[in-house]
C-alpha cells in the first residue's frame, strides 16, 4: 500500500467543469480517512460540484506532490474563484497568495533579471486587480504569507502593503501598479549580493548598507522599470531626517514611493521572523511604529498606514 | 585673435556659476592637501589625492528610469585617483549616468558611481573615470 502525504484545499476551488490534473480526495469529517473522490483526468461534472457544496462538513485533499499542479489550476481559474463573492475574502486573499508566491519565488531567484521584471509586472497588475476588488487585509496577508523571514515572502507582503497604503493615501491605476512593483523588487539588490543578510558583522553590514544600490544596478536600464520602481528600490532605507543610506537623503528629496516602501518594510520586519514566536503580532508592530519618536518616516504617511492598520484589526 | 582653450573654459564658468554653498567642514577639508584618508566603504583601487578645482559637467546618457532633464552644472573636484574622482554638486546625481567633466587642461569622460549628501543642496559624487583626454599645447 502507498501511504500518501495529503494537503486540505478548499472545496470551493474545485470549478464545475474544469479539468483538475491531479487526483482529488474525500474526508466525511473529522477522522475519517479520505477516499479517492476524482482521478486526474476526470472533469468536474455538476454531481460533484453539488455534492461538495451542499456537504458542509466535507474535507478535500490533493497528494502533497501535486502542489505545483493545484496552483497551477488556481491560477488558470483565478478570474472565476476571484469574483466568487460566495468564498470569504480572507480566503480569496490566502487563494491568491498562493497561486503568486510559488510563481515570485522562483522568479525571485532568477538569474534573468528580465525574467524576475517580467514577473514583477505580471504580479504587481494581479495584485493592483486585488487591492482594488478584494477586501485584502493585513492580518490576513500576514496569516497566508507568515513563513519565515525568506526575500520573496518579505518582497511579496511589502508588495501588497505598499498597494495598500498607496491606495489609502489616494493612489489608483498605473501608480498602485508601480508602487506593488517596487515592493516586489525593492530588495533584489540583495539577491544580486549572493550575501546573507541574517547574520550581523561588518561584512554584512557592508553588503547591507550597500544593496539599495546593487538593486539600482540591476534594474536602472530595463525598459519595464519606470521611476517610482526605481526610487523604492534606491531609497527605501533613507530616512526623513537623513540618518538613512545610501545617499543620506533628507525630507522631499526622497521619492513618495519610497516613503512608502520604508514605513511598510519597517512594519513587515517587525512582524516576521525567523523565528515565529519571536514576531510581533499587528497589533504590537503598530503599537511600537505608534510610539516611534524618530523621524526617520514621513509623518503623514505613517499616520494614514496606522489608521489603516487599526481599522483592518478592527474588521479582523 | 581665437580664444585659447583656458580662456574659453573661464567665460563658461561665468555662465555657469556654482549654485551650492558648502558646508563649513567640507569647505575647511577642501584646504587640505595630499593622500585623503580612505573611507570605510571606499571603492577605489588607487590612493585618491586631494585637490580643489573647477569643472564642468555636462551629461551624456542615464538611465532609462531617470528621465529628468539635465543642464551643463559648475562642480568642484575635491579628489583624484587613478581610476577614480570626486566631485561636489548641488544636485543627487545617479548611479550609471554618464557624463563629461570639462577642466582648463583637458576633459574627462565619467561614469557615476555613487551619490552621498553633505549638506544643503551640497552632495558628493564618486565616479570611474573612463577616458581622459589632455590638450595639446597648441590647443590650450
């Protein structure tokens, strides 16, 4: 007998006539063992689209190996499961978090830089689509994307929050675009150093002082950059009163976008970690930016960032 | 008579006069003379030697994401090395962008290396010298 290792998906991504590719299993409640409920190469017909939404109870599971492939078929569905105002928002969120960070991932890592920009672009207009149609929240990002301090996590949640508060500050469009494409690519200077940043010394301090302007290289000359992206990516560790690197830059001399970019990446390092249990929660990470007495973030900024903050924990 | 090439390079100064004012400490390590004490985050291959002298720059190519326009600026050149110059501006310049320094003896092709603010509208620019070409004698 082959034991297989299974994952829970939820029923309501499973589409009426859609071709799976991967083998589906059923579990009555808690329990009881999941049998196989549609092969591969089944089509989902209209019996087992009504018998997975009328059982409440009904746990569906794919084999662990199939990941790739259910995100895949996500993915190709996201325009239907998207605008199903049947699924609840926070799961929509998580839906969609999954299909991208697989995808980011590797394009993260890339050795294309043209690939990852390409990528980028692709993800940023999927995710602006969200923003503006989906009630993403933070706590729910946080929830589906809280894994460990990893660059294309970290750069994916700085995406969707710069989204956020660019769209809370009165961003709409193109520059929403820009802004979640800058929080993609805000850190790929650090990619491109092949250092690791998890460890203090001066080496790593060095590298780290030093990837806002590896980033700038890699990107300055691609056509699908524009220079909202550029400038997050440059100098999102400059600080309002010039303490920051690379340029030491003060005040309106720093680009909106990266404004933007510092205050959400503040905020994402506070609340990820290496170590879960070493994280902030929400809650405490706006606490702590609250009671910030530096003016090291552009002040209205960050008041329109903890007023969002508050009402997605409130709604929470 | 034709204008020599130091007498052409002085009326275009004029034209183009220094458009910062510089910090109290730089003014003061602009006196200086010799090797300059290399920084902690120091690139440069060569010991960079100090110097305090006018130049022209004027701008070739950037980026394709920095598109804001750029006129000719008087800089001040604070240090040289072998491979490398200082300069102080009253603007960020960016990496990448490259441009050509202009001085009384002969003229520079430069590259940006990195940007640093000292002050006020008072920033210092590191760049790789990619050519250098002296005037004749003829010439100057």
């Amino acid at each position: 007998m082959i034991s297989l290792t299974l994952h829970e998906i939820h029923p309501a991504t499973i589409l009426p006539q859609s071709l799976m590719g991967f083998n589906v299993y059923l579990s009555n409640g808690e329990g009881e063992r999941p049998v196989k409920f549609l092969s591969s190469e089944k089509m989902v017909d209209e019996t087992d689209y009504d018998q997975l939404r009328e059982n409440a109870n009904l746990k569906v599971f794919i084999d662990a190996t199939s990941l790739a492939e259910y995100r895949e078929y996500l993915v190709a569905h996201s325009s239907k499961w998207l605008t199903d105002e049947r699924l609840p928002s926070r799961l929509r969120t998580a839906l969609l978090l999954e299909c991208l960070v697989a995808k980011w991932q590797s394009a993260f890592s890339s050795s294309s830089i043209d690939t990852t920009i390409d990528v980028a672009k692709e993800i940023s207009e999927r995710l602006v689509l969200s923003i503006e149609f989906l009630d993403v929240r933070i706590p729910d990002v946080i929830q589906a994307l809280d894994m460990g301090i990893d660059l294309s996590r970290h750069s994916l949640r700085t995406a969707i929050y710069c989204g956020l508060l660019g769209n809370s500050v009165g961003y709409d469009g193109t520059v929403l675009n820009e802004l979640c494409m800058g929080g993609l690519l805000h850190d790929i200077g650090k990619q491109s150093s092949g250092e690791s940043f998890k460890s203090s010394g001066p080496e790593n301090d060095r590298s780290m002082r030093a990837h806002p302007l590896f980033g700038f290289r890699r990107l300055c000359n691609s056509r699908n950059v524009t220079t909202t992206v550029l400038m997050m990516c440059y100098q999102h560790h400059e600080n309002m009163d010039g303490s920051g690197f690379p340029v030491r830059l003060i005040g309106d001399e720093i680009h909106f976008g990266a404004k933007i970019c510092a205050i959400v990446n503040r905020f994402d390092h506070l609340t990820s970690s290496e170590n879960p249990r070493m994280a902030y929660t929400c809650g405490s990470a706006g606490r702590i930016m609250e009671q910030d007495r530096s003016n090291r973030f552009d002040q209205e900024i960050m008041k329109t960032w903890l007023k969002l903050l508050k009402s997605h924990l409130k709604n929470s | 008579m034709a204008k020599t090439v130091k007498e052409s390079f002085e009326e275009q100064l004029k034209q183009i006069p220094l458009d910062f004012i510089l910090p109290p400490r730089v003014r003061e390590d602009l006196q200086r003379k010799g090797i300059g004490a290399a920084m902690h985050d120091d690139n440069r291959e060569s010991p960079r030697f100090r110097t305090n002298g006018p130049a022209i720059f004027t701008w070739d190519s950037s980026p394709a994401a920095i598109n804001s326009p750029r006129v000719a600026r008087q800089v001040i050149v604070r240090d040289l090395s072998k491979t490398g110059i200082g300069i102080l501006t009253s603007c960020q310049w960016f990496p990448e962008e490259v441009g050509k320094l202009q001085f009384a003896i002969g003229d520079m092709v430069v590259k940006i290396m990195r940007a640093r603010r000292l002050g006020p509208r008072c920033f210092e620019i590191g760049a790789r010298i990619i050519r250098y070409t002296r005037y004749q004698d003829s010439q100057r």
